[in-house]
C-alpha cells in the first residue's frame, strides 16, 4: 500500500514520520519544505507536486481547514490524479458543507473518501496517541484501520457518513471554547472577592476538572500566559463559528457557542484576536473592570 | 476537644462517623433521627436539641441551605449556647450574603466562624477523602486541621475572609452548570446529523474531558437517565442563582450564568425541575425538535 | 369622599394638585417637606404623620419601591388606621411578591387594595394625561374611576387581580430597557462604519420608531447626554430584576432581559450606575472599542 | 434622463409606476411578466433582457436579496451594457460584502454606485412616500435626487461609501427584529399572569411604543395572525444574519442579534420558517409552556 501525504505541518509532519517508521511507502508533498528532509531520511518520497503524490493507494491531507484543502488536494489537481478506488482521508477539522462537498465529488469521480479528524496536540501525533474520529463506510474504514493504528491510540466510529465525524470534531471543538469561557467567567468571579484566579483554577482542575482540556487552558489563563499562542483566539473563533453553521444546517439553536462568539468579537476589537484562545479570559475581566 | 454536629443527612452522617472513628468526643443532632443509631453506636452523644449539640469547642455544621442554617444554627438558639472562643465551621453551601451575616455575628457575639464547603459526594465523604474549599483566620484554621484531614484528602485556603471560601464553592457548581450545559447543546448539535449523543459522550469524557464532572454527567445525558435524581435541577438553578448573586454583589457578569438560568426556567415550565440537574439537556433537545 | 395622598415626589406631587382642582379633599404626607405649601394652599389638609393621612376613604400611595412603600404605608401604622372598607390604591410600581402581600394583607385586615400604576413622566402626570394601568376588583375600580379619570387620560384594565397592573408595569418597563439595548447595538453597528450614531438615531425614530419611548431615549444616546440623570441606570437594573422575578415566578424564560442585565452589571462595574439609563449605551461602544 | 427598472416586485412595480407619471422615460424588465402590462400602459418600455434596459443614464434595482441581485444584474451582462458614466442606484436590501464589491466593479469598469435602500412597504411604495437611506459621492446623490423625490418623502444621507446604507438598513431591520422579540417576551411574561397579550400589546402600542413597527407587528402577535406572511421569520432570521455579518466586519459584539438567531433557528425546528417573522413570538410562547 503506497500512501500520499500532503500537509507537513505541526501535526502532519509526525503523523507521516510515524507512517515511514512503520513500514509504509509514503510520497510526501507540503508547500513550505522545511519539514521535509528528515522524512526524507525515514525514506519519504519527496514530490514536486501535490498530484505527483496522489500516486498512490491512500492519499492522507492534514491541512489548515476547508480553503488550504481545497487548494492543495483539489485545486491543484491531486484529486484528479486519484486511481479509480483509491481512498481519500481527510484528518484536519473542516466544515459539514466542505465534507459534504467533497462526497458528492468523491460519488462523481469514483474516488473514496473518509473523513478522520483527531484530537490531541502534535506531541500526541508524535507519540502515535492520536484519538481518531471517523466517519465513513465501514469497509473504507477497514481498510484505512491498519494506518489508524499507527496513527493513533484509539479509532472512534461515529457512522457512515463522513459529516458524521466531521460535526463530532467541531462539537469537541466547541466545548473546548465553553470550557474556556466557563473558566473565564468563574475566574472574574472569583477574583471579584480578591481570591486570586490561579488559586481556583489549580483547586478545580486538581478535582472536578482534572482533564487535559481544562488542565491546559486553566494554566494559561491563571498565568495569563497568552502568548505565544499555541491556537489564537482568532482561530478559535473560527472553529465556533463551523460548530454554529453546522448546528444552523440542522436548527439546533446553541446558546453558548453565542455568548462565545459575542466575547471574541469583543476581544478581536481589543486587538487579542493573535493571542491564545484562552486570552477570552481578557474578557470577562475587563467587563467587570478588574485590573 | 469535643465537636457538635448539626446535620446528619447523605454527606453530614459519614462526616461524623469519620471524625468518630478518628476519636472524637461528638455531640450530634438531626431533624430526622434515621441516622442517629449508627453514630451513637460508634459513640456519639444524641442531642434532644441544637443548642445541647452546641456545648462543644468546634460547632459544625451540614446544613440544606441559607434558611435551614438560620434555623437549625441561629434561630435554635445554637449559636447562643456557644461558648465564648469556640469555632462554627460551616461546611455547607451557602450565599455570600449569609455568609457575611454569619461573619457579622461571629464579631458581635464572640464566637469565631470558618468556611468550609466541600467538594465530593457522599461516597467521597465516607472515604474522608473530601476537598475543603476553606477560608478566614489562619489560626482558626490550624485549629480545624485535625478535623479537616479526617474528613478529607486535601484541604484548600482561598483566603482570610470566609465569603472567599463561599464564592470558590458557588464557583465550582456554576462551572458544573456550564458543563452540563455545553454537554447537552453539544449531544443536540451531533444529533442533529444522527450521531447518538452517548456515542459522542463516550468519547469526548473519555479523551479531552475525562474528568469526573464530565464522566458522571456525560453518563446520565447519554442514557437520559434523569430519575431517580441525585441532586435535581431545581437545585442546580438554585446554586445558579447564587452565583449570579455573588457576581452581582462585585459587578461581574455571568453570560454563561444567564443562559443556564434561562434554560433551567424552560426546564422547570416542562415540568422537569424535580428531575436531576443533568435533565437540562432536555431543553436543547426540545429546542432543536428532537425526539 | 376624602382622600389620603402619600408620596409627594415628582409623580406624586402634580398627581394630588390635580386631585385639589378636582375639588376633592386629600390628606396629604411626604417624607420631605417641600412639595407641601403649594399643596396646602390649594386646599390640602398637611398630616404629621401617614397614620393621620390615612384617615380617609380612599388611600393614594406613589412611593418609590416595595421598600419605601412598606415603610411608609404599613410599617408607619398607616393601613392599620384604615378604617374597614377603605379602599387603598397603589400607583407606584412594586413587584409581584410585595403586590401579593398587600393582596394577603388586604383580605387579613378588612380593607381593599388596587394596583394602579401609571405610564407617564412628571409633566404627562401635571397635565392629567397618565395612562392608568389597573387591575383588581371591578367594583373597586368603579370606586377609583373618578379619581383615575382626574389623573389620567385613559384607563387600562387588566383583570381581577392586582398582580396583573404589576405585571403589566414591569413588562413596559422591560421593553423600555429593550429598546435602549436595541438602539445601543445598532448605534455601535453603524459607527463601526463611520455613520454618526445621532444621524442613524434621528432617522430611525422619525420613521420606523417614531413612538416616545425611542424619540427620548434615542435623544440621549445620540447625544450621550447621562447626566443629569431623569432615572438611573441603577434604577432600570432593578427594574429588569423585577422583571425577571416576575417572569420566574411562572416560569417565563426572558433571555433579553438576561442580555440588559449582564450589560447593566458591566456599566456598573465601570461607574456608569448613577448615570442616565440610556447610558447602557456605552457598553455596546466599549466593547466595539469605539472612541 | 432615461432610467433603466430590474426587478417589478411588489415594492418595484409601483416605484416604476411612480416614475413613469412623473414623465421620466422608462425601460423595464422582470423575470416574470406579470407586472409588465400595466406599466407599459404608462409609458414603460418592455426590454427582454436586463442588458437591454440597461441602455439607460440611470439604472435602478430593486431585487430580493445579493444573488438575485448578482444574478439579474451582474451575471446577466446589464453592468457590462452600461455606459461609461452611467449611475446604478441598488435599493434594495443587500449585505455589506455585496456592496463592497459593487463598489470595487464601479471603480474598475468606469460606471457609478450609489446604495438607496428603503424604509417602508408596499403601499408606501405606491404613495411615493418611501423614506430613502442613501450614501455614496455626494454628486451622484444630486444626480439621483429628483428620481428619489419622485419615490419617497425624505432622503436620508449617510455618507461617502455606499456600505454606510447598507448598514443603515440592516441595523433598522435588526431593530425590527428587537421589537418583535421584545413583544414577544413580554407578551410571555403577562400571559403568565393571565392577562393576554391581546390587552397588554393593544396598550403599550397606543402609548410607549406608537410606532409603525410596534402597531403593525404587534397587531399580528396579538392575534398570532402569522399566515399568509408578509415577510417570512426564514427572511428575518436572513436579515439578521447580515447584521451579524456587517458587525463581524467591524467587530462590534451583538448580543440581542444572537439571542433573536438562537430563537429563530428554534422556530425553524418547529416548522415555523415560513409563517409571518412575529411568529418568533411562538417560541417565548412555547418554551414558557403556555398553550
């Protein structure tokens, strides 16, 4: 089984090195190059092109979101390249209607696809602990499971259709901000009775909160250690902004994903939008004047 | 030292079994007296009155709320019985604005007062391994130390006013709120494209949010399992409401706070406010039109 | 008939001279004394003591809140000097739980309670043009009607409890607040786009809006002309808490009255409070970070 | 002056019709043909294509939304027939993002822009009584005023760029949306005290809120007279989404925007996208459980 890889980002550039360093054939392509030469030395094939890559059983795309994607695998012409059979996966977090889009070219051009968003950072890609979230028919699945499971720690099945697993990671996505806003909003109500916001936050993310989620952002809001960014405030907009379309296409009215929302544009008008996505804690404190 | 106890109920009557077992003198008394005969049998003194209980060095009490705390504690003529220099530790949760009157009477009556709600259910009290959210007088609290490592795993000092210790606790149930509400908006949002909400909880408290909160929340959503109640979302609102009146006392909006009010008032016109908090997943799924 | 008349403030006052000229003999009291000469002298009897005034047939009361009412009306002993059968009528606006124990307190003592507040500022009240919004018995309110028809230019009936006027009152009194939050959003949306706020303002209420409420309310804020203050942002924050009590009291979930709350608690955390209440209006600009 | 007419609506056909008893010569064109045999019996000049009525000093369009707009004037050819100079006036209700683009087109192909959308409905139309929200290079509002003396009865300017109409517009219909959900609120709030709505919205619109946009829709959830539509809650529910989008643009935060989208996209749940926009009152209706 050749693979195509293109996106060697962050999370990409591990994903492929740990498909090298399992034995598969992997043609890789990115727009920047930088990452390219030590999977090179795993034994990556280095393509011109991303068609170039798309020579291959499954072409895997870890892109920035729906328009980099839609340059980089459509536009380019890597997808008419495809073989007849062969299996598209895409593993970046995308919109429902890209997704959708993309199996009605896949019905039209006979290629397949899948969609497999993951959760964790990149030391999580490195480590081959990714959690993947898919979607897709089961046979495709089947036979991307051998790559899953190099990929990750556990593949998580949400149905046949890819937008299935599209709206599972937007949904992820979209607690991670209420988590953030909650955190933000007990934070300014806390130090309302001077307690100090680092104090609560090491307390309830040592108790009721102790996930990886709130372990995170809590640090970086108790410390207001927003930068640099790991994800920006901005980007994170982004993603509540997929999750309220997505909720909008099926009239699932989302009141939080509002009010988070209302908050970002408040701190994009303060010039936060490039700070991390936990700089929303800005927000609330500066509501209530807090210094 | 000997200890009153006032409050015997699911989290009082393990409590006081614990400091028993630990060697303390205890006087108990309980509205119902259900719980009575274990404690007496591990060597309690069964109080026919609050103010009999209130012959102690350390009062404390576990009290419903507000009101029964005036009750049980103030209007009993408990506190009036205490001696000058002993301690009330209150481990209940209650309002900053009792909290502040209780601090008040400490200073006129001569008795010395300690907030110490905790976190942790009945199960976690009987293990003592209960966190104390804790606040005023340092000394004081040295004085309680032996008694707080009976009753928990780990004790937390939020500051020299015991309003502090009182916010902390209104803080970390609003933040179960925003849990269980971006819980319930999140299963409406994945259902909406045909995703079972329990597949989705499985994996999402199973990964960024395997935290307890979330895990045992994200449980009773996934199976709509909403009685017997634990704790009922009528409750739930109440808690609510006392932050909301906390944050108001220190102007700081709750926008969060806002939306599960809202929602909560929805719950309650359906008839659903003697259901468990975690119910309030049913007013996304109403809203939405999902059956 | 004679008439007692508490509550000589800037509604109060105008409202007994009107009475007076009416021919009919008041009992007057106030707090302060400054409204009491030109009342005097157009034949009113001045009382030293509100129990004094309540000496009467039909007991008039326009005080500033629950607090003030139960202060002056029943704590003073004034209600207790009705004599059985009196007729009191309030005019202020109290909330519904103050409005249910007068109710309670009307059928304990023997007298008969009406709920009769009025739309209108203090010249529409010196002219005799209030709108009277009145609910209770029916044949209480044919007693009232000729002094209503002296007050007022219209009488508004609202069913046969007096909890429904109150109702009625809180709810204009929360559209009030809407608009100043609508004309507030819209102001900072069109600014965001360089066009004056007074400019959109002039327009919108010449044509669409064109009613009072938005023509004096837009005024302010086209101008952000705060202060002097004609009734506090402070005071329009209590007024959409009575709002919301009386909506939780059947549960009606009133999200823009959660929206008007958070904003006024953020204008009070920047000591906007005893400023105008179109002041609200600087929430929506600070947080566009507009200058 | 020769002027071009695209789009014979309702709101169209009488603003032509206008035109052509004014004496000016008119060329036509519709998709459907209904409208067009009365006003060639005016005078007009039926064209069979856009870019036929586009041979013309002055080309107005009056058409539904940015893709019909797109669509009849753009894609058709009509732009690319105008002459160098000539002056397009868009009155209808489009996004910013539209203009700007109409903007950059002006600008590259040599003709002229100017944004004229209106405030008033049919009837007005035919009245000639239409309030004009104009912006744009002052000149070419010289150019256009006798044109819009003829269609309405003020012409309200609000600067240099043609977005600042734009913004305009939408904000007034964002306010239109504040209102009926306003009402619909506080029509929940009094039903829940037993007194209609019906009497609590005949009052507050014959006093506080005597405007147009209170009378007409309030008279409608009064009645809950929500079919045939007059504009559809779908429509308003598109119409606040242009204001989202305008205030994303300059990152101006709209709470009562989100709330009003949260509502309507429950009303969209529920089957509700086609009756009347005062439908949103079914939802405070609903979600308070009162029947």
């Amino acid at each position: 089984m050749r693979i195509g890889f293109l996106g060697l980002g962050s999370m990409g550039a591990p994903m492929a090195a740990n498909l090298l360093r399992a034995g598969y054939q992997v043609n890789i392509w990115n727009r920047s190059t930088s990452a390219i030469p030590p999977l090179v030395e795993l034994g990556a094939l280095h393509c011109q092109h991303p068609a170039d890559a798309a020579q291959c059983d499954v072409l895997i795309s870890m892109l920035a979101d729906d328009s980099v994607t839609q340059q980089v695998v459509v536009d380019s012409g890597a997808l008419a390249a495809l073989e007849s059979n062969a299996l598209w996966i895409n593993m970046a977090t995308v919109s429902i209607a890209f997704t959708q889009q993309m199996v009605a070219l896949a019905a039209a051009k006979g290629f397949h696809y899948l969609a497999a968003p993951v959760l964790g950072r990149n030391n999580v890609a490195a480590a081959g602990q990714l959690n993947i979230l898919t979607a897709g028919d089961p046979q495709l699945i089947a036979r991307a499971q051998p790559l899953f499971d190099v990929l990750g720690q556990k593949t998580w099945y949400f149905g046949p259709q890819p937008e299935q697993a599209a709206v599972v990671k937007l949904s992820a996505n979209f607690m991670l901000g209420c988590a953030i806003e909650a955190m933000a909003e007990a934070s300014a109500l806390v130090r309302g009775y001077q307690v100090p916001a680092a104090d609560f936050l090491a307390m309830i993310t040592a108790t009721l909160f102790n996930a990886p989620a709130y372990k995170g952002y809590g640090e970086l809001i108790a410390h207001e250690k927003y930068t640099p960014p790991g994800f920006t405030l901005r980007l994170g907009l982004k993603d509540i902004r997929l999750a309220q379309a997505a909720a909008e296409g099926k009239n699932v009215p989302l009141p939080f994903a509002s009010v988070i929302k209302d908050n970002s544009i408040d701190a994009l008008a303060h010039g936060e939008g490039d700070l991390e996505w936990a700089a929303l804690a800005n927000v609330a404190k500066r509501r209530s004047n807090q210094s």
